[in-house]
C-alpha cells in the first residue's frame, strides 16, 4: 500500500463533499484546499514521526508538518504522555496554572523577549502587540512589508502572503479602507523605501512588524543586516520593531530566527511573536518583549488584551514538552534533513534543466520556479512560474509525498526525517522534476 499502488482518494472524496455541504469550501483554513493545484484535499486520519496516514490507509512523508508545529515529527511518544496526564487531571480552569509559567520561563530563558503573554493562534499574538505597540507610543501607523503574512489581522491583510496569494486575492472584503488607511506597506529588503517612509511618517509610526525572516511568499530572508538596520530604524524614531517569529521561533535555532542574526548582533525586538512549535500541535501562541512595554497590559497597565482559553494546560503542557524536547541533539538532526533535503530537491530539479531558486532561512526553504536570480521580495516571488508547481505537487503526491499545496509556502521537515523518509522523498523527486520541467 506504500508505494503508490493504492492510489485511490475516494474516502477524501467523500468526506470533502460533506464538508463542502456545511464549511466554505469544505476547509477551515484557505491554504488547506487545492485551490492551487487542483484536485481533492487528502484528509489525513494519523500521524507518526515524519509520516502521515490518510483515510485511504495510504502513507505520506510529511513535508508540511501542520504548517509548523511538527518540530518533532508527529504523535511523539513523550508529547502524547505529558498531553495525556495533563488531560486527566482536567482541560481548563480559567485561572493561572502551572505549565503556562513553565512555558513563559522556557521561553523567556530561549529568547529575546523579558515577559510574555500567552494567547490561541498566531494571529491574536499579532493582533494583540500591535494594539499594545500602538498603546505604548499613542501613534497609529503600523509598517509593514508586502508578501509577510501575520495572520488575518484587518490591518495585516494589506498584500499578505500565504493563502492571500495563493488564491490571487489583491484585498479582502470585510476589511474597512479606514482599517488599512494606517498600514503603511513597503517591499521586502528595501532599506531606502524604509529610510524613505520614516523620514515622512516618523513621529506617527507606532510600530514595524515584519516576519523575521519572510516565509509566507515562500522562504525570502532578510538580506544580512536588514534585520538590524529595522531595529535601530524603529529605535531612532521612537517606533517599536516587531519581530514576528510565529513561523521561524524555536524551529530555525532554538530561539528563533534571532538566533540568526540579532543574538549575533547584539540587538533585540521591542516585542516578538510566536505560535506554532510552542503549542506542540494545539493552539498556543504568545507575544512578549520589553518589559515596559509589556506591562503596559492590563491587569498592570491600561492596553487591554485577554483570552478564555489562553495559556490552557493541555496547550502549553504540550508545547513546554515539545521545547524541553527540542535540544541541541534534535536541531541538528532538523538541520541536517533539511540540508540533504535541500541537495537532493537541486538534484533532481538539475537534472530535469529546471531554471529554479531554492532559497533557505536556515532549515526552511522553499524552491521558486523558473526564476534564475536570488528572490529579495514580493515582486520577485510573484515572478515566479508558479504554475511549473502543479504537476510537482501531484507527482510527489502520487509518490507518497506531501508538500504544501501552493508554490508560496515554505517547506516544513522536522527531526524524525530520517534515512527512511528522505530515501523516499530522493526516490519520488526525478519524476516530479522532469513532470514540472514539461509544464
Ligand atoms: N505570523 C506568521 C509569520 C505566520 O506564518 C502565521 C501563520 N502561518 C501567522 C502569523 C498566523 O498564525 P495563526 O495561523 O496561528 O493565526
């Protein structure tokens, strides 16, 4: 059953046309369906180390890992034991409780931020240090640069990445031309367009949030430096320099993207986001920072943030595992996959004569098709033949691999790639090459 001899979808069929009878689109998230690349989203029934099961009983090598979550693999024994005795002993108090102070002292002792604040998804941590930056300076103008995602924020949907351009929205409904009105949105790596917005709006720029190293238009890093030249920008104008490292934190090094560039340099965020490997597979995310700004929240000061939910148990018991798990040992095994990953991907696509860019912000990367120059920005990723993906996508799909369906998402491996999953992963890569090459 493995090795592509049951090809068939039909139970994913079904249960996409039920869902499509009560959800839009049968999906609770865009980037799930196969708008992109055509065909029935696989609805996975388990998960296992680098694999995932579907509701056919085929396997998969898992490249997309929950989109980030999955820094271990899936269902790892030790996460599943913490999650299943923190369960017993009940799912949510709505009071203080241990592992979320556990979590925060993980990773406060991890990162760039002195305090932090617990909250569901990636998007409220946005959300929520925006209006606390804006809070903290009394200015309203937000920065940011087009392709970054941060979630589905009103006023961070001003030409987003992920599904925003997966699906070719130029701007979404529902969201107020007054909301954007202070969204100022600049491209990617562009130090003049930065000098040249400040020089205009300085004094009534609150913050400039940028992903720390852009994932969400595929992988695009900050050129060296960049990172550091927002900070002392922000910091010279009285702005705050947001760091959103929902996607890269705890996964690129153990604090982050941070640990990249800023550890080295000597600089920090005002205030930093983070989501997805912190909860370990269930909703937690966090923003933090400063601790004067931070304590511009209520209960001690007047910006007001707060969640039902936030700091569950179950979510940071799993995430506070997840991390204590995450040691040096596992980042290695991470980076490693990952780089032979990244050879055996410019392999096949060379042999193919596939013109490509394959980018990395340490162990994510994403391949941009057809290009033949590094892409620094927006406009350079749109550039790309992203149609050259769609035969890829369901080569490797019918091989047993799955990758994230659009060619502007980053590609997700974890520490349980092993020998076993990238020795199926190099045998299914020709095929897909020479598939993409003739598109
Ligand atoms: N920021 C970044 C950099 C992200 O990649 C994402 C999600 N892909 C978010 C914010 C939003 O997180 P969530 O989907 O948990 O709301």
């Amino acid at each position: 059953r493995d090795n592509g001899v049951v090809t068939s979808t039909e139970a994913s069929e079904q249960l996409f046309d039920r869902a499509r009878a009560v959800s839009p689109g049968g999906v609770n998230s865009p980037v799930r369906a196969f708008r992109a690349v055509g065909g029935t989203p696989i609805f996975m029934a388990s998960g296992q180390g680098a694999w995932l099961t579907d509701v056919d009983g085929r396997r998969y090598v898992d490249l997309v890992g929950s989109w980030g979550p999955m820094l271990l693999g899936h269902a790892h024994p030790e996460v599943l034991a913490a999650v299943g005795d923190a369960v017993a002993r009940g799912t949510s108090f709505g009071t203080p409780s241990e592992p979320e102070v556990l979590l925060a002292e993980e990773i406060v002792a991890r990162a760039s931020a002195e305090s932090v604040r617990m909250v569901s998804s990636g998007t409220e941590a946005t959300m929520s240090a925006i209006r606390l930056a804006r809070g903290f300076t009394g200015r309203n103008k937000i920065v940011k640069f087009a392709g970054c995602y941060h979630g589905h924020v009103d006023a961070l949907l001003a030409q987003a990445g992920s599904g925003v351009v997966t699906l070719g929205l130029p701007e979404t409904p529902g969201v107020p031309s007054h909301v954007t009105a202070d969204t100022i949105v600049l491209p990617y790596n562009d130090r003049a367009a930065v000098e040249a917005a400040f020089a205009e709006y300085g004094d009534q720029i609150a913050c400039l949030i940028t992903e720390a190293a852009a994932g969400n238009m595929g992988v695009v890093p900050p050129e060296p430096g960049f990172n550091q030249f927002l900070s002392e920008v922000c910091g010279r104008n009285g702005a705050l320099f947001i760091s959103d490292e929902v996607m890269t934190g705890f996964r690129v090094t153990r604090s982050g993207h941070w640990g990249l560039d800023g550890e080295r340099e000597g600089w920090v965020p005002d205030l930093v986001t983070y989501g997805k490997v912190m909860g370990g597979g269930f909703p937690a995310a966090a923003f933090g920072g400063r601790r004067d700004v931070m304590e511009q929240l209520a209960p001690v000061g007047p910006v007001y943030q707060a969640g039902t939910l936030s700091g569950n148990p179950i979510a940071t018991t799993a995430g506070l595992t997840t991390l204590r798990l995450a040691d040096a040992a596992a980042y290695e095994r991470l980076d490693s996959a990952s780089s032979q990953l990244q050879g055996l991907v410019r392999d096949a696509l060379d042999a193919a004569g596939l013109a490509y860019v394959l980018q990395n912000a340490g162990n994510m990367f994403s391949v941009f098709w057809g290009v033949d120059a590094p892409v620094t920005d927006f406009a350079g990723a749109q550039a790309q033949e992203a149609w050259r993906y769609k035969p890829f996508f369901h080569a490797m799909l019918d091989a047993g691999i799955y990758l994230p369906p659009s060619a502007f998402e980053c590609w997700f491996v974890s520490a349980a790639h092993d020998e076993e999953a990238l020795s199926r992963i190099a045998e299914a890569l020709p095929g897909a090459a020479r598939a993409a090459a003739q598109a």
